[in-house]
C-alpha cells in the first residue's frame, strides 16, 4: 500500500527537513517541534544513562513506570545492605487498589524461596467462612489457625511461659503483667489505675504460685480466682487502715466482675484455658486466620497483641531465621489497646530478624498522638497506594515528606500502582507484578469469580 495513508502511519518525529538556517552548514531540523522536557526526564530516553530505580539485590516487586526497568527490593537484604534503618514496612490505600496482592506475593510467596524464611500472618479478611490466606497457607504445605467465639478453635493462654518467656524471670512476669492489664483496659473501657495496677500485680503473683505449687501452668482464671484474696499488708505497705483496705477490695472486685464477664462472652473460647497445641510456629508459613471473629469489641485487637508478642519473644530465643510478620488491616496494632506493646515489640525487630508488615487504609484515621504515628515514620519501606480522599493523601504527604505535588498522583493511581519510598529517597512509581501461579493462589476475588485484581501479570 503507497500513498498518503502509509505516509501517515510513518513516525512524523523522524520525517526530517533542510533547516533555512542550519541547511548552509548541512544541517536538517526534525518537522515536528520537540517536546519541552528537563535533563532528569530525558535520561529514560537513554538507556547508556539511564540508571535502574533499585539494586538488583532482594526480590523482584515490579516494573518502574518511569524507566520500564524491574523493581527490587526486600526489607531484610535492604537493612542488611544499610539501605533502610528499619526492616518494618508499612502499606497504606483505600480497599481494592492492590494491598492483598503485594502481602501475598512479596511478603508471603516470593520469601519462602529463599532458605530460612518464614512468614507469619494475622489474617483477618473474610473469604468463603475463613481467612484469605488459608488456602495459601495450605498449598504451602501448612494449616491455618483458627480462633472463633464460643469454642471450636484455638486458645492462647496470656499466662502460658511460652508467651513471655526469658532468661530472666523477672522479664517474664513483667511481659505477662502487660498483657492482663491490656485485657482489664479493654474489660472495663478506661486505663488501669493505681489501685487496680496494685491489685492485679498481687493476684497475677498469687496465680503463679498457686500453679506452681500445683505442678501446672498458669491459666487465665486463676489470676481472677486470686483476685478474690485480702491484700497482701505485709507485701504493700500503708493497707494496714480501712480506708486502703476498702479501695483495694473495690478494686479487686471490678477487675474481677469485667474480667470473668470477658472471658464468658466477649472473649469466651479465646483465652479461658491452656494454649492449643496447633499454636506453633511452622518452618515455613503460619497463618492465624482472625476472619470468624466480630469486626467491633475486644476480639481481634487482643488476639493480635497476643500474637505479636508471642511471635516476638519465641523469635529472641530461637535465632537464624528471617520471618515476615504481615497485619492485614493492621490498624488494630497501630492503635488502641495494643498499640504500644506493638510499637516496643517493633522496636526489636532490627535483633531477631522480624520485619512488621502492617497495611492499613487511612493514615488520617489514626488520631495525631497515637503511638502508631512513630511507627509509621519509623518504618523503612512504604508502598502508597490510592487514597480516595484529599485528607488520607494529604496526611501521607505529611508523614512521608513527599512532594506537594504528588497529592494529585495519590488520588488517581490506577489499580495496581503504587508509590514505592525506600528509606527517605524519592518514591518510584512501580506496577506490581504477579506470575500466573501467584495469581491462581492469591487471587483475592476468586471467591466472586471475578478476575485477578491488584496487579498486572507477567
């Protein structure tokens, strides 16, 4: 085919002219004017000088749309290479733009092909009566665990060594005494005061040497059963009037009635007897699926603080491997009861090899003086996926010390794209990819039998 129609399929940028000026010298001009643009921009266009957005160390997470070159990066090669100061990562984005995708491929799948790696989830969303990552956890030769209200799944005993467990005693009971005052805190809706923190430090004493005169560990209840006992005058000094007495025994008395209303209905089958034997952490991947549990009370809050330090304590005593510990709207560790004992258990993530992926939805949710504003400027990786609203992208720019102009770009990224900061260097704006296998085990929507959402696919 000749004529006009082939001439216009032609690239017109490379139909050149004789330059009026420049033609005296031999020179020739392009018809079409270029393109204002700056040196930085016009450098993809020279791949000689046009340097890859990452190193090639770590794992593969996606395609830089600025360069079209592949995006590497891992939380642990990255801190072990002094590229972050921080092995935690957080994800932020409105539902659906891609999160579920990222968590289960980078910090799920693709960690487990590397020799001593572990990942362990707190899976919270619901899919088909259970937790999205159960059948992952399944095909990857593991089995979810299960916690529901009423019986029927797994318990966690607050007071099971294994918890809070050290070298040095004195450790131990003090982890222990944080969790049951975070239980009394949740109970009762308000900080433990000074008579209860009192109160409950005697009776968790008094548990511990119950059972151990009795040859058992210590459950739960017997802390509530001690509670039941005079003060002790001779350990506390000045109980010795009516007056402290009476306080005492007050205190005692609601500590008692919130506690075993807790753990007969808001919290019965999750934490009223010794630890499950299925709670163990697997070699590979160990998924607490937390899908069956109420979205409001104290349930999923309590249960992941639990977790969290559990996972944390077992990770000091036993060195050498490298574990992911991913928080699918994690923002029950970000705030409220928990979040301190998350931010003090983050803070020795650098030490035992744990890196703390917590995704959430809105920055702005999270009010200014929580703890979990630390947690999230203190993390060495952030993916930023869309935010919906002006004030969530607003608060990321914020937090984050990003451009002012990006505000726009994080209202309209597509779904999929992300803004990727590593450490404090300038984000990059990546796809995320997923192979075929990835996607048939960690396709979010098969439930509805849509198509694979989240992510491109190789």
């Amino acid at each position: 085919m000749t004529g006009p129609d082939v001439d216009m399929l032609r690239p017109q940028a490379w139909r050149w002219r004789r330059s009026p000026v420049l033609g005296r010298l031999g020179l020739y001009a392009p018809r079409v004017p270029g393109i204002p643009s700056t040196t930085r921009q016009a450098e993809v266009l020279c791949t000689a000088i046009s340097a890859p957005p990452t190193a090639v160390e770590g794992l593969i997470n996606g395609i830089d749309l600025t360069t079209g070159q592949p995006v590497y990066h891992d939380p642990f090669t990255a801190y072990e290479k002094k590229v972050v100061s921080s092995p935690n990562v957080v994800v932020l984005g409105d539902l659906g733009k891609g999160k579920s995708s990222l968590l289960k491929t980078v910090f799920v799948v693709r960690q487990l092909t590397f020799r001593r790696r572990r990942a362990v989830v707190a899976d919270r969303k619901d899919q088909n009566g259970e937790g999205e990552f159960s059948e992952i956890c399944r095909q990857l030769g593991g089995r979810p665990i299960r916690f529901e209200l009423g019986g029927g799944g797994s318990r966690i005993n607050l007071l099971d060594p294994v918890i809070n467990v050290s070298a040095d005693a004195s450790t131990t009971v003090a982890g222990q005494l944080q969790l049951l005052r975070a239980v009394v805190q949740v109970a009762s809706g308000r900080p433990v005061d000074s008579w209860q923190g009192a109160a409950l430090r005697a009776a968790h004493l008094r548990a511990l040497q119950v059972a151990d005169d009795e040859g058992r560990v210590p459950v739960l209840q017997d802390v509530v059963q001690a509670l039941t006992a005079p003060p002790p005058v001779a350990k506390f000094g000045g109980l010795d009037t009516p007056g402290a007495r009476q306080s005492w025994a007050d205190a005692a008395l609601t500590m008692r009635f919130d506690l075993e209303r807790l753990i007969g209905d808001d919290l019965a089958g999750l934490f009223d007897g010794p630890t499950s034997p299925d709670v163990t952490l697997s070699e590979r991947l160990t998924s607490f699926d937390l899908s069956q549990l109420p979205a409001d009370g104290p349930a999923v809050p309590l249960v992941m603080t639990v977790v969290n330090t559990w996972l944390t304590n077992l990770l000091r005593r036993e060195r050498g491997w490298l574990t992911t510990f991913v928080a699918e709207e994690g923002w029950h560790l970000a705030e409220g009861v928990g979040a301190r004992i998350f931010q003090r258990n983050s803070k020795l993530s650098r030490g035992i090899g744990l890196a703390n992926v917590v995704a959430l939805h809105h920055a702005s949710d999270i009010p200014a003086d929580s703890p979990a504003i630390s947690m999230l400027q203190e993390a060495g990786t952030v993916y930023l996926y869309a935010q919906g609203r002006a004030a969530d992208a607003q608060r990321c720019i914020d937090l984050y010390s990003l451009p002012a102009h990006l505000l726009d770009d994080l209202m309209s990224l597509p779904q999929g794209i992300c803004l990727l900061r590593i450490d404090t260097g300038a984000p990059i704006a990546m796809q995320h990819l997923r192979s075929r296998w990835e996607t048939a085990i960690t396709d979010t929507d098969g439930a509805m039998g849509g198509h694979a959402s989240g992510a491109a696919n190789p």
